[in-house]
C-alpha cells in the first residue's frame, strides 16, 4: 500500500522532449512533489539517463512504457526496470496471462538478483482516452468499458499482479471487486475547470481519491501551469481534504 502523505500519492507525468526540461520541472517542483512518471516521450528521448535523474534528486519512478509482447521479451524488459530500481511498472493487461505472468515472475526474480525492492508492476487496463464507442467499433469488444476494465484486472491478479492503472470512473468498481491491498493508479485527473485534454474519462483529484485510488498521475494541469509548484500544491491540498 502507498504511503497515505499527498506528496508521496501524486505521482508528476514528466511528458516533456528531454532532459533538459525535465530537469527544470524537477528544480521547480522539488519538495513538493515525491514521485514522478517517466514515460515514452522522455524515456525514446533520453533512456534511463531520465530515471537517474530523478533518483538523484530523491524522487521515486513510476516507468510507464506499458509493455506488451510475448512473454519472454516482456520478462526481459520488466528485469532491466527493476534493475534501474524504480518503484513501479506497467503492463498491458490485454497481452493475456502467460505475458502477465511472466513480468509477474521477472520482478521478484530480479528484486532478489539485484537486492533492490521489488516494484509494483501494475496493469494497464483501458486507456483512459477510449470511451465505449471505440472500444466496441474499433476494437471489437462488446462489454462496457468498467465490464472490460474489470475483467483485465481480474486477470492480472490471478496472475500475480500488484494492482491496475483506470480511469476515475472505474475507481469503485476495481476497489469493491479486489480489496483495499490492490493498488489502483489513476491517470485522467483534472482539477476542476481544466481541459480534458485528449482523455475521455477524468475526474477531479478528490473525487479520485474518495473513491479509493491509491495514486493519482497528473501531467498537463501542473506542467503546463503558468506556476507549477502552485497547480501541484493546490492538487495536493484537494487530494489530503478527499
């Protein structure tokens, strides 16, 4: 389970082109924020360089390259993620139990390998930009989006999964159906008054977290912010009154 401070609960998408703005986030948000996402923009620009300098300036890594392929290449790659010691990971749920599995497998085996702590490796669900019209015309599968969100997180904990990244409105329904020690990791957060973005299902950070996320991931509403530290800090004030 994470820690319940706000500051170790929202995790900051460093979706810039490189080091160098990434660099300046970091510098502006520095104490505020503990935990920060790195994801395939930063991560294709600059590879584990990203990673070591958050971690040298104390932050904890949440890597979101959402891995999916067969299993051994998925294994592989969950290996060198916990090698670099972040403290969570992603999967695709949709590359099906055997892949599941086998990151499953490869982060405890690598944990123990390296003697560094064992990352949550979560799964990713539905991507919050998807709503229920494309992911029954485009990608041809007839339950609803929750039906689908819970029916992928069910496989991930049979696989021996940590938990799953959903939107804010699945919240509830991934935290009834598998207990308060799943790790729900919310992406889709919008204060209120912002723009939505690309994403097609959000919510506010308190409504998020009274429905039981355990992180919330926030990109665009501070790192686009006129004042970063201060959008971060009034999210994590809406998140510790939730």
């Amino acid at each position: 389970m994470p820690a319940r401070d706000p500051k170790n609960r929202l995790i900051v998408a460093l979706d810039v082109e490189g080091l160098a703005q990434a660099e300046a986030l970091l510098d502006r948000l520095q104490g505020v924020v503990g935990a920060w996402k790195i994801g395939s923009q930063l991560f294709t620009a600059s590879g584990p360089t990203a990673v070591e300098l958050v971690q040298k300036r104390g932050g904890a890594v949440f890597l979101d390259l959402k891995f999916h392929d067969i299993p051994n290449t998925v294994a592989g790659a969950v290996r060198e993620a916990t090698r670099m010691g972040v403290f969570m990971l992603n999967v695709h749920a949709s590359g099906g139990t055997p892949m599941l599995k086998a990151a499953a497998e490869a982060a405890r085996q690598a944990a123990r390998e390296f003697g560094v702590k064992k990352p949550l490796c979560l799964a990713v669900t539905v991507l919050t930009s998807l709503d229920r019209a494309l992911l029954q015309r485009e990608l041809n599968v007839p339950l609803s989006v929750e039906g689908q969100v819970l029916h992928l997180a069910g496989l991930a904990k049979a696989a021996g999964l940590d938990g799953s990244v959903c939107s804010p409105q699945e919240i509830r329904a991934i935290r009834n159906a598998f207990g308060g020690e799943w790790v729900i990791v919310t992406p889709g957060v919008r204060p209120t008054g912002s723009d939505a973005g690309d994403q097609a299902r959000v919510s506010t950070p308190e409504q998020a977290i009274s429905a039981g996320a355990d992180y919330l991931v926030v990109g665009r509403p501070i790192t686009s912010a006129p004042d970063p530290k201060a959008a971060a800090t009034a999210i994590l004030e809406a998140m510790a009154k939730a």
